[in-house]
C-alpha cells in the first residue's frame, strides 16, 4: 500500500470509530442547520479533527481541503487532502445506516489515493491511480452489464438549490423507464464506491461539492469505469456535475442525460 494511502486509512478509521460511537445515541446529537436541508453535527466536526491531526502529522506541509473548516494550509501546495468527515450526515442523525467517510489526496489537481470508509459494514474502499481499485484488500471491478435497460443506477436529488429539479425529474422520469430501477441513498461518496464494486452500473448527479466525489471517482476509474462532466470532460471537480458507470452503460447513460440539460446547467 502506497505510504500515502496507508495514512489516509488510518485517518479513516479513527474518523469512523468517532462516529460508530456517536451511531449509538444519535437522539443526543447536537445538530446545527448549515442551509436548508443541509446539517452539521458535533460528530463531523469531530471526526474532521481527527483527520486532520492524522494527516497533520504524518504530512505538514500539504493542503487540506474539508467539508467544515474549508481550506488550510500553504496554498500553493503540490498535494492537497479532500476530506468529507461523514458524507450522508442527514442520513446519519435519522439513523438511516448509509453514510461514509471519504479521503482523496490530490497532487497538482489530479487524484492519486482514495479512502471510502463505510463504518456501519466496516467496508474500506481505497485506490492508488494506476494500482487498481480494492474493498477489504480484495480487487474490485465495475460492472459487467451491457444494456442501460438491466441496470441499476444511483443518483442524488437537488436538496439544496432547486434551479435543475424540473431537469432533475425528466431525466429520473426517463431514466426509470428504461432501467432496472434507480436508486437515491443519499451518500455520493458511497453510491460511488457501488459503482466501483458493481453494486451499482451507474451514477450521475449535480451540484456535488470535491470532497463527495474526489476518493470515489478514483474507485471507479481505477475499477475499470468511467467518470466525467456534463460534456464529457473531466472537470466534475470544479462543475460539480458528474456522470460514471461501467463502461458499457456509461454511454447510453450521458446520452439521457445530455439530451435533457439545458444551457442554465454548467457541464
């Protein structure tokens, strides 16, 4: 395992006892509304720390880039941390078990080690770029379905901002008519990390922040699938808007979904 790597599954699981312990009283919860629909609790800001301090330690001189504290560190770093401390927090003060801590760690702008850690199933998800995608130290691949009418794809409503949901909805209307079923669990980090392991054939979403798609895009190119924007780039980092699957239902996929946005949404 690549040092790097290694450190941000230390990371990882530290932030995930943090909130396995936390899973056990969550009525508890302190839980503060960032926007609407959107929350934060005491329980990401501590598993946040925890990585940091991890990732301090071991890496001084890297930038770090996480959900709660924003950025810190040199700016002009060559390597920088994308950290979500706990993506699925909604879910997680439900009780809803679907929820993950995502680490990538970026050097010049390009990806090169993932963590998805998913505490509740105690599943590691990690990838070093171009050493092959792994979940529990054992070799993932995406999907082997061929036809977009026998998959299962994932997705993530607008819940935040509502200027796409009637393009939202064409493209979920479509798209159930011509799948096996489309499914929204409410962890992007997670539905990525399907995508990787074969859980799910595709995914696609706007409006996504770096750290909900950083570690997972990585899972799923170093699987064997594919990634990209809107227009079929890869600038999903600074768009937001993000389309994967396996190889043979990511075509079909971007061709619904490209056939339904508007010049309003950004690739």
């Amino acid at each position: 395992m690549h040092p790097a790597l290694n450190i941000a599954v230390k990371a990882a699981r530290r932030a995930g006892q943090i909130i396995s312990r936390a899973s056990l009283d969550v009525d508890l919860l302190k839980v503060t509304t960032k926007r609407q629909s959107d929350f934060v609790t005491e329980v990401d800001k501590a598993a946040e720390a925890a990585i940091i301090e991890v990732l301090r330690e071991a890496y001084p001189n890297h930038s770090i880039l996480a959900e709660e504290s924003g950025a810190s560190g040199p700016s002009q770093a060559e390597y920088q941390w994308i950290i979500d401390p706990l993506d699925g927090t909604t879910n997680f003060i439900h009780g809803f078990p679907q929820y993950a801590v995502s680490i990538a760690l970026a050097h010049n702008g390009n990806v090169t080690q993932a963590v998805v850690y998913d505490p509740e199933r105690n599943e590691l998800f990690t990838a070093s770029k171009g050493r092959g995608a792994f979940l529990n130290d054992r070799r993932i691949r995406v999907s082997k379905r061929i036809k977009l009418e026998g998959a299962l794809i994932g997705t993530g409503f607008p819940f935040r901002v509502l200027d796409h949901v009637d393009t939202y909805l064409a493209i979920f209307k479509e798209l159930t008519g011509k799948t096996a079923g489309m499914r929204r669990p409410g962890a992007a980090a997670l539905d990525l990390a399907w995508v990787a392991c074969g859980r799910l054939d595709g995914f696609w979403e706007f409006g996504l922040s770096p750290w909900d798609m950083a570690a997972g895009t990585l899972l799923i190119t170093e699987a064997g699938g594919l990634v990209s924007d809107l227009a079929g780039e890869s600038k999903y980092l600074d768009s937001g808007n993000l389309v994967a699957g396996s190889p043979k239902i990511f075509s079909p996929l971007m061709q619904v979904i490209q056939s339904h946005k508007t010049p309003a949404l950004p690739a």
